[in-house]
C-alpha cells in the first residue's frame, strides 16, 4: 500500500507548526538578541552564541582570521587564563565546541539545565574580555595550520571543494576558505586576531540561542544578568557583495593522490530571502532532493544502478545563506570508468530536469523527505537551536521557519519546471574534476612500500 | 557545587521494557510519545569478526545485498517506499554487529510502509547476482580508494598488528572479495541472522503492544540461526612499529592495543582513567600536551572501544611529518606517565564530576536512547546499566585505575602505525 502523503504533510505541519509557535523572543537593551525554545523532553539545555561574522566578512591577506579568533576565545580572558573556560565547563558535567562558517561564528554549550548560568556567564565574559596573548597566538596558529592539512591538503575531495569555490566566484569572498589559504594563515599576527575580535565582537552582532528543559523568563532574567551589562559596539559598514553573472561554464580540474575521479558540480542558483515570497528556493531544494537525495533519487538509481557509471552520487543544496547559493552535485567514478563519462552522465540526467522538470511521483516523495526532516529535527535540541539560529543570522527572523513546511508543501511540478529551466543551465555550471594520481610515481598502481623498523 | 554535579536528576532516567519474542528475538522498548517519530533497530551477531579469513568482506557485503531486492520488492521499489515514507534507512556495522537503524514517522500508515519493507529485506533477501556484481565492484573501488587515504591506511594497519590472529584485524582486500561467491553470502545470511540472535530494540511514538507485533513481523519469518562464540583474543604480539610511505603532509600515528570488552570488571576503572588520559575533548592531557603546549596536531585523543571480545584502546594525532617522530615520542611519554601514576586526585575527581554530570547528555535524544539501549540489548548488560552508570562512576579509585591500566594498557605492548613519514 502507498502510504497516504496527504496524512504525512498534515502530521508533519502540524507538529512543525505547533513546535514552532513555542520559541521567545527578546532583545536587550545594548542589542543582543535572545531566542529561548522550550523543549522539557530531557533535563538538559543547548546554549548557542551566533556572532554575525563569518569568512565572507575577511578581506585578501587575511583569510582564514575569522576561525583563528574562534579558536584564539578558548585561551582566556581578563578573568579566566588559557583552556580555563574548557575546564569549568567539563567539571559541570557539560559539553562546548565552536564552529566558523562563511556566514557566521557559533560557540556552544550543552550542559545540565541548572548550570545554564555558569554557562551564560562565562560566554558573556569572553564577548568582550578576551586577551590575545602572543605566546598563546603563535602554539594555536600551528593547530590552525596542522587542521587545514588535515581538512583540506590531505583530503583531495575537500581540496576539490575548494577549487571549485575558487573558480566560481570570481568577485565574492565565497571564493576563499573558510579555514584560509595557507600562507594567509603563515602570515598572520596576533594583532590580526585581536583587530577582528574589536571589531565584531559585541552584544549587539550576537543573538544567543537557548533550547531545551527552561522556562523563557528564567533564561531573560539570567541573559539580563550576564549579558545585559555588556556594552554596545559601532559595528563597521557592510558592503553590499554581489557576484557579476556567469556567462559559460568554468572548469577547474586538481591533480591529486587518488585511485578514482571524482566530480562536483555547481550551479549558481538563489538563496532564500523572503520567506514568505521567494519560492524558487524551494523548488530547487526539492530538485537536489529528487536528483540525489537519497537511494530512490535518479543519480542513485541510474547512474549508481543501472549505468554503474558511479560508486556514489548525491545532490546538495543550503536553502539559508548570507551569500549567493549553489546547487551541488558530486560523484565518484566506478572503477574502469573515465571523468568525462561520469561527467556526461551527470549533466544528462540535469539536463532532462531541465527540460522536463520531475514527475508528480518524485515531487510527493521530495517533499515528504523534507517534512519528515523538520519532523526528525525536533529530537535534538542542538539541532532545534541551529535551525533558528541559522535563520537570524542570515537576517531572516527565525518565525520564517514557521513558514517552510508550508512553502515547500505548496511547491507544484510547473513551479520546478520553472525553476530547473531557469537555473540548471551551463552558463551558471562551474565543473571540478579530480584527476586521480598514483601515490608513488614511480611505481603506478602499486601498493605503497612498507618498512618496518 | 559539589552537590549539583554528582547527584542524578531523577528525571534522567530511562524506563526500558523487555521481552523475548516468540521467534527468540530479544526486544528492547523505550516509549517516548512527545514527538511523532519512531527509531528502531535490528542487529545480529553478523559483523566483519564472522568473516573467513580468506574471504573478508563476506559479512559487509552480505548486509548491503539485504537491500537489494526481497521477495515482495525490487530493490528500487524497496528505495521508494523507503523514501516515500519520509523514512531513512542506515545500515550499522562494525566487527561485531551488522543490521539496520529505521527512522520513521509514527503515523500509523508511514511506519508500516516503511517497517513492512525493513522486515522483507531482513526475512527474504533474494541476493540477485547482478547486484551482486554491482556491490562487489564498489566494494572493491571502496578498498582501492581508502588505500590512498593515509588515515584510513593507518587504521587498517593498526587493527592487522594488535590482532595479528584474531578476525577483529581483517581488513577486505580486492583479492578476498574476488573470493566470494553469491552462496558465501546466502549461507552467511541462513547461519548469522538467525531470529536466535536478532537484537530488536525500539525508541519513541509506538505502544508496547504494537511494538510487540513489530517485533514479530521483523523476526518472525527468520530461520533459527547458529550459535558461534567469537574466539577470545590472544595476548598481546610482540611490539612492532610500522611506517608506510606516503606523500602526505601530515603523518598520521596511531598506537593501539586490544585491551576491553564489555561486561569486563575493569569497564569502569578505565572509562574514567581514559577520560583524563585522552577521553575528554578539549581538556584532557594528550590534548594539552600534544596540541594546546606544542601546537603538533589539530586532533589528539585516545579512546577505549569495548567488543564482544577485548576492543582497542587506541590513541591517535596527525601531524606535520617533519615533526612526527617528536610527536610520537610525546604521545608515548604522556601514555607510560598516566600509566605508571594514574591520574592526580584532582584529575579524577574533575573526571567524576564531568562523567556524571554530563550523564543526562547521553540520553537527552531518541536516537542517543536507541544506540544507548542497542547495547544493552546485544551485549546483554543488566537493564539498569544506564541508571547504575552515575553511581558506578562515581565508586571509581585511583587504586582501580592505576591497576586497570597497569595490568590492560602496557605502554611496552603497544603497536604503532606512522603514515606519512618515509624514513
């Protein structure tokens, strides 16, 4: 029996918008924002601090800053001396990382929902008490180093990435990494750190995200305690950032240690900006779920099954960005089978979409995956925190959310017709081909020599 | 202060339901109806350890054919009833366990789309030849591809030196999956998922009676299955230091040896002994020694993974390979330090606290209920595991640690893999 999707789409609005109409919202008086989502399922909380600045922010010569000061705000303040925060936090019981993104800087906590305080207290000290010590600044520039080796020199397919991001975007900072190019990160000072921490960390480029077992006036009245006597910054201008328009497709392709070629395509495609009247975004979002959203999507089926042209394939796309947005597709050639084939088979399928756009029975079951994603989201409380988190970053208020269950819903086959025909097209392709290299030179397609000592 | 952290939220508890379904399975139930989801898994005793020897790959390969067709579905109207029920289907497989996590919506008609098609590929997997074909070849590409990747090098390595014998160190080759035949896997399905060892266990929006018919309809139609006790590992092999040649930028250095299973009296003593070692994120001694005095590498870490038979404990870092060897030598320095001293006494109490008050964490989700109460089920620990888990912490002494990782964790017998560094 094929289950009723009408009974999915009610159930899943239903519970997203009854989840959604919980969250607070408050601001204080020096500007920072406060969003607090009750969640009583478990006797644990999230606390989530979102500075609006992210690598898009950086200028050339110093990419990469943005996440060398996350790391730098683990080494102490006025009051707390290096790794100090790290320490409290785990004799609480709880849990903290950070993470940069082009788009913004997240600091986080998960912690028991009575020592929510400790937390709130000491993320407010380190908004505007850090001390960047030199000493501290040059170990921490070695890690900042030893991740991008890690991440990106040693990983060809996240070197691909990059490349392709390189080649895209000719004007807009998307074009470089978020973790910096290398020797950006070799000439970088501590003064470099310290000047972006004055300059965008402030309460009033902040919104602090709280979810979990909390009664909303109880976190207003803590946030007014820690973070209400913090005083406001001038923040400087931002620039309006736009890429000119691509006309003909670009190509990239990296040489590097590998056994198969692998793929990655990018159409330049728009972000959301209005929730409530874009709906482009939402058909293409539906389109990378139909191409490559899961086994049941057409690269999965026919380039992965039938053609066997591909070990694996998938489509991506971020709905939420600061920045112009990208459809993503990727691929890894099957054994014996060229770049170029994979390549061909890849934008064929995309090509049809194009032209024909995707049946009714492939538009239902994409949707349904989307509700049922916003559903699944709902069991965790980090992952609560950053989908609202995420929206008031990028300037969207967070009560869109409400809205994207029912835009996504309302979506119909013309409109991604429309969509498809519009934006998968070769002026706006961007192609990266890794081109696979034996590890040792000398002796192709060997097994690499061991020694043992 | 003291108070807060070391005393257990009453709400942090988990009411688990057991039974034995009729067709032998073991189910495990945690009902939870604030949201409208369900997760359920079924795992066997049918990991990469029931491989033969010259045939390894055999249980991975067997667990993704199990997809690929039944007796009622294809195996792409498998993928889009799967799909069309918003449902996500993942497989789990490690050395011990092999089978499936389904997360549904609990809405009467999608769950039973998406469970009716869990249970035809677990109960009549039809293993088409041409698939067969197909998964053995991506297999292979898999194996040739993580062959270039020197983390991925590394852990093979590491695994083939601290169980030189035993089945937890085999790795799949191209040669060893040409070995399989579409009978290796029919008889590997007939004989290790058997309903006898099926683990079902259930987190979320389901009542206790339509779990039980669940259970049923995921197990019922199962043969019995054969018991086979994985053989223990034998002590430790001799000390070997491996280096490989790659052009990486960084060394990856693992050093390793078999030390814990579960249900091991000194599970405790080293979970917390581990955690001031190189267990705790951001704040443990590998990573203040390695990373945060030294800035070596971006990620250093030990961790204990307990198996049926003793698991690794297991340390790791990557660095720039000029300074590997420095970083090797640092790695081993702070290991044979913490295992002849054991931690400080303010080390272990921090380490109490952080375990016990961050225990609700481990919990605070379905999904975390779910792989917390898989366990359970297929290791066969007591029902009140996680509700003795604070309390058990908390008995820990510094005697017990100096002791457990003394007499498991001999710095002398522990197996090195650097890839990356050419001399």
């Amino acid at each position: 029996m094929i289950p009723s999707r009408a009974a999915v789409f009610a159930a899943a609005l239903a519970l997203v918008s009854a989840a959604q109409a919980n969250p607070h919202e408050f601001s204080l008086p020096n500007g920072l924002r406060l969003i607090v989502k009750e969640d009583h399922r478990a006797p644990t909380v999230v606390h989530q601090v979102w500075y609006r600045v992210g690598s898009m922010d950086e200028v050339p010569g110093v990419t990469g800053v943005a996440h060398v000061l996350e790391h730098m705000m683990f080494k102490g303040t006025r009051r707390f001396g290096p790794g100090e925060f790290s320490r409290i936090i785990a004799e609480a019981g709880g849990r903290e990382n950070a993470f940069t993104s082009t788009d913004f800087t997240v600091y986080h906590e998960q912690i028991h929902r009575d020592r929510l305080p400790l937390a709130m207290r000491l993320e407010a000290d380190r908004m505007v008490n850090l001390v960047v010590r030199p000493e501290e600044f040059a170990q921490e520039i070695k890690v900042v180093m030893e991740e991008r080796r890690l991440s990106y020199e040693d990983r060809p397919r996240s070197l691909l990435y990059e490349n392709l991001l390189a080649t895209a975007f000719a004007a807009h900072p998307y074009k470089s990494p978020t973790i910096g190019w290398m020797r950006d990160l070799q000439n970088m000072t501590w003064t470099d750190a310290l000047a972006w921490y004055r300059q965008w960390y402030a309460p009033n480029n902040a919104t602090v995200v709280v979810v979990g077992d909390v009664r909303p006036e109880q976190v207003l009245a803590w946030a007014r305690r820690y973070y209400g006597a913090l005083a406001r910054r001038t923040m400087p201008g931002r620039k309006a950032l736009a890429e000119p328009e691509q006309r003909g497709v670009k190509r990239v392709t990296l040489k590097a240690p590998a056994e198969l070629p692998y793929l990655r395509l990018a159409y330049k495609v728009p972000a959301l900006r209005d929730p409530a009247n874009d709906w482009e975004p939402f058909a293409i979002s539906l389109i990378a779920e139909a191409l490559g959203g899961s086994d049941a999507a057409r690269f999965n089926q026919i380039l992965v099954r039938e053609r066997r042209t591909a070990t694996s394939a998938d489509a991506d796309y971020e709905l939420i960005s600061r920045g112009p947005g990208m459809l993503f597709l990727g691929a890894a050639a099957a054994k014996g089978r060229s770049a170029s084939e994979l390549e061909d088979g890849m934008r064929e399928i995309v090509a049809r979409v194009a032209a024909e756009g995707i049946s009714p029975e492939e538009l239902a079951r994409a949707k349904v995956q989307r509700l049922s994603e916003l559903v699944f989201r709902r069991d965790s409380f980090f992952a609560q925190a950053l989908e609202l988190g995420e929206l008031e970053s990028v300037g969207l208020s967070f009560r869109g959310a409400d809205r994207i269950a029912e835009r996504f819903k309302a979506i119909t086959v013309e409109q991604v017709r429309a969509a498809a025909a519009r934006y998968l097209v070769e002026d706006g392709l961007t192609v990266a081909v890794l081109d696979p290299q034996p590890l040792n030179p000398r002796s192709a397609g060997a097994a690499p020599p061991a020694a043992k000592h | 202060m003291t108070l807060i952290a070391l005393s257990l939220p009453a709400d942090a508890r988990v009411k688990i339901d057991h039974w034995i379904a009729q067709s032998g399975a073991r189910v495990y139930l945690v009902e939870s109806h604030a949201l409208p989801i369900v997760d359920i898994a079924v795992e066997f005793a049918a990991g990469s350890a029931y491989d033969p020897r010259e045939k390894a790959g055999l249980a991975r390969l067997t667990l993704a054919m199990l997809k690929a067709g039944s007796s009622r579905y294809s195996e792409s109207e498998a993928s889009r009833r799967i799909a069309d029920a918003g449902a996500e289907l993942r497989e789990n497989f490690d050395v011990d366990r092999a089978g499936f996590a389904l997360r549904s919506l609990s809405s009467e008609a999608e769950r039973k789309a998406a469970t009716d098609t869990l249970a035809d590929m677990l109960q009549s997997p039809r293993f088409p030849a041409d698939a067969f074909e197909r998964e053995r070849a991506r297999a292979v590409a898999n194996i040739l591809e993580a062959e270039t990747q020197p983390d991925r090098v590394a852990e093979r390595r590491l695994y083939a030196l601290m169980y030189p014998e035993h089945p937890y160190g085999l790795s799949a080759s191209p040669a060893s999956l040409a070995a399989i035949a579409r009978e290796d896997l029919e008889r590997h399905y007939r004989t290790r998922y058997g309903s006898m060892q099926a683990v079902v266990t259930i987190v979320g929006d389901l009542s206790r009676d339509a779990a039980r018919t669940l259970a049923e309809e995921l197990t019922s139609r199962l043969a019995q299955g054969e018991r086979y006790a994985l053989a223990p590992v034998a002590p430790s092999p001799p000390t070997e230091t491996l280096r490989i040649a790659h052009p990486s930028a960084q060394s990856h250095v693992l050093l390793g040896v078999a030390a814990l299973s579960y249900g091991d009296p000194d599970y405790f003593p080293l979970l917390v002994g581990n955690y001031v070692l190189g267990g705790s994120g951001l704040v443990s001694r590998i990573f203040r020694e390695v990373r945060d005095k030294r800035g070596y590498a971006y990620s250093a870490y030990s961790y204990l993974r307990p198996y049926q038979r003793a698991g690794p404990f297991l340390v790791g870092l990557q660095t720039r390979r000029d300074q590997a060897r420095e970083a090797l030598e640092l790695a081993r320095t702070v290991v044979a330090e913490f295992v002849a001293r054991g931690p400080t006494e303010a080390e272990l109490n921090a380490a109490r606290k952080s375990l016990v008050g961050g225990f609700p964490l481990r919990i605070d989700t379905n999904r975390k209920v779910l792989e917390q109460l898989a366990l359970i089920g297929f290791y066969g620990l007591p029902l009140d595991w996680l509700d003795a888990y604070p309390a058990r912490v908390r008995s820990v002494t510094l005697a017990q640690i100096r002791s457990a990782f003394a007499r498991r964790v001999d710095p002398g017998k522990l197996s090195v893999v650097v890839v990356g560094a050419p001399d």
